[in-house]
C-alpha cells in the first residue's frame, strides 16, 4: 500500500483545538459523562505504535531490596542493580528509604490536584514551555497522530529551585517533600548504578546525573473503550534515570525481548527505569526501553513519574560515552550532545514519534561486532 497518508474524514486540528480550549483535560470529557471515546484518541485496529505481543513467558521485572545498601549486603545489590539495567532496563526497588505514608501522601497530592475544582486547575492549564509547574493534558498534542488518555501536571522542580508558592496549595507540602526524599534515592541509585560499572561510586552524580529533576503526576481516568487509545503510547524516556510511584490499579508495560510485560503494581515499592541519556553514556551497556500504559475501564489510575534530566539547568556540559567504559574492541556508538539539545528534540517530535529515534540520531556509523 502506498504510504502517503490519506486525507483524514475529519477536521482533526479543530478537534484538538476545541479540546485543549477547555482546559479541562480527559478528566473533563470523563466529568461531562462520554461514554465513547472521541476521535482524537482513536487508534486504527493496525496501529503500529500500540501493537506487539504480551510476554507469553515467566518473567518478572526484578524487585531488588535496597535495605542492606549501607552494609555487608552492598556489592549483592550492585550486582542485582547493574544485571537489572543491563538485561531489562526496569526494575523495582523496595525499602529504598522513601516511607510507605510518604509514598501514600504523594499520591492522594498528585489526585487533590486533579480533583480540583475545574476553573481553578484551569489557571494552571497552559503549552508555555518555559512555565514550571502547568497542568496539560498530552503535551505533544498537536505533534503526535493519537491523543493519549491522560492528563498530567508537570513540575520542574529544579531550574534552578523552584520557588514552593508556584505549586498548587493542593499538594505544595508533599511535593517539596517527596522531591527532596526521591532526589536521595536517586544519588543512591546512581552510585549503586556507577558502581556496577566498576566506577567511582561518584562517578555519575558528579557528572550531574541528579542535578536537576522533575515531577509529573499523570492521572488516567476510566476509560470507557480502553481497547480503542492508550494512556501513555510506547516510548522511551528522555532521562538519565526516572522514578515511577504508581497506585494498585496497573497498566505499565515493558518491552522485554520484544513483548510486553507488565509491571505489576507492589506496595511500598518504587519504579526505576533507565533512560535514554544513561543508555547513551553508558554506551549501551544500560538500556533504555520502551514502555507504555494501557488505557482502562477502572480509573482514574495514578502515577508519579521522577525524570532525573537537568537541560532546564544552565549547564553546556557534554554527554557521550563514558571514556573508561571503551577500548579498541568497545568504540564509542554515540556522538556528544548537550542535555538541552537533547530535551529540545524530545519536545518537538512528541511521545509517539521517539521510538528511540533521539538516540538512533546520534549513533555513530560504527560497525559494532556485538550488534551484528
Ligand atoms: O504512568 C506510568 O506508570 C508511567 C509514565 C511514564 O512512562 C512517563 O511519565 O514517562
Ligand atoms: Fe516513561
């Protein structure tokens, strides 16, 4: 079949439009009582970007205790840590140090924002990219094909500090809070992550991996026609590394050896995945994968996605492979780029166009003999 795209039956921009003009996100097609899914969401039966089979093999996304990591149980976490980010690129850490009544109060914040009455969360509704907390529903709208069943508020806690009275009175407290606390366990992750690479155990925090951060609390409501959209189309992260906190619902899938794998909801516990940025420094020792959630008829689902990314930071620092990690046989698969750079690109495609392809931009043409 020819693949210039056929004419579409409908005036989709005006849809958008219409849409994001009432400020309201998903959540306010779901308050108004729809009880089908609007067009704009709609994905063709042959949707390339929402197919791939589910895993049909026992695996699960490791669940690694962190509690032993100031001991005698270190190097046994390391290990755990860096086999993880190597073969699967997710995996799930418990006693990590974030308390069970922390993780709770930052998830009944993320739902107070969104409960909010209409017109006041509307002030918070905006596509500025320079505003640092903004409430958007899809913030590729108007770049990706589908609109994806998810409404979302994104804090930029870092740019440099943020200044606590621009967050919403709904959840200003714990969102300072928690930012400080997963920040913590951030720099832990790092120094188990460089360790793993038989690096300092600074060495990636002091490249500024934890520099700067931000906070997205994603609300996906019920889904009438689940099978129809998605909450969160394939994709990769544009991050060093990001911490996911997610409710008991489920939803989020891995891509695993090529098929989907669920990451199934554990209390108490947190989840870390790899992003684009350590996979390329770590010339792809570490990987970055793909992942999705699934659209549902039960809702609203919540999560809280940390992306540890500093390009709102003014730093003009270099990322590419890290030199220690590349010999004669090993030569460097990426070409340096700026974190900022980097964003920039992210942001302009939108979440279903990436596809890895920020990060297959600057491969380099060499002939790796691992990848033939
Ligand atoms: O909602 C989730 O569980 C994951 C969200 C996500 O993948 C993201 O924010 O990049
Ligand atoms: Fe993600």
């Amino acid at each position: 079949m020819a693949s210039e795209e056929l004419p579409l039956p409908y005036d989709r921009r005006k849809d958008l439009e219409d849409f994001d003009n009432t400020k309201a996100g998903v959540k306010g097609l779901v308050d108004a009582g729809i009880q089908r899914v609007p067009r704009i969401f709609v994905r063709p039966p042959d949707d390339a970007d929402a197919d791939g089979q589910d895993l049909d093999m026992e695996f699960e996304i490791p669940v690694i205790d962190l509690g032993g990591v100031l001991g005698a149980g270190r190097s046994d976490i390391v290990s755990r840590v860096g086999a993880a980010a190597r073969d699967v690129g997710f995996f799930q850490v418990v006693n990590h140090g974030v308390g069970k009544d922390v993780l709770e109060r930052m998830l009944e914040g993320a739902r107070a924002f969104h409960d909010m009455e209409r017109d006041a969360k509307a002030e918070y509704y905006t596509r500025d990219l320079e505003r640092l907390v903004k409430f958007t529903s899809n913030f590729d709208l108007f770049k990706s094909k589908y609109a994806n069943w998810r409404d979302t508020l994104y804090c930029q806690m870092e740019a440099p500090d943020l200044d606590p009275g621009e967050l919403p009175a709904a959840n200003r407290e714990i969102v300072m809070d928690y930012s400080k606390r997963v920040k913590a366990l951030g720099i832990t992750l790092l120094e188990l992550l460089s360790e793993a690479l038989g690096l300092d155990r600074d060495y990636l925090k002091d490249l500024d991996c934890a520099m700067g951060h931000s906070i997205l609390c994603h609300y996906y409501p019920a889904c009438p026609e689940p099978h129809l959209t998605m909450g969160t189309i394939r994709h990769s992260d544009p991050s060093f590394l990001t911490v996911v906190l997610q409710d008991d619902i489920g939803g989020l899938e891995v891509m695993y050896r090529d098929q989907w794998v669920g990451v199934p909801p554990l209390s108490g516990a947190l989840v870390v995945n790899i992003g684009d940025l350590l996979q390329l420094m770590t010339n792809d020792i570490y990987v970055s994968v793909e992942h999705r959630v699934r659209a549902n008829h039960v809702g609203p689902r919540l999560s809280v996605a940390f992306f540890f990314n500093n390009h709102m930071m003014p730093s003009a620092r270099v990322y590419g492979p890290i030199k220690e990690l590349l010999s004669d046989d090993n030569p460097a698969l990426y070409k340096e780029v700026t974190v900022k750079e980097f964003s920039a690109s992210g942001f302009s495609r939108g979440l279903d166009g990436k596809r890895k392809t920020l990060l297959s931009q600057l491969r380099l043409q060499t002939i790796n003999v691992k990848n033939l």
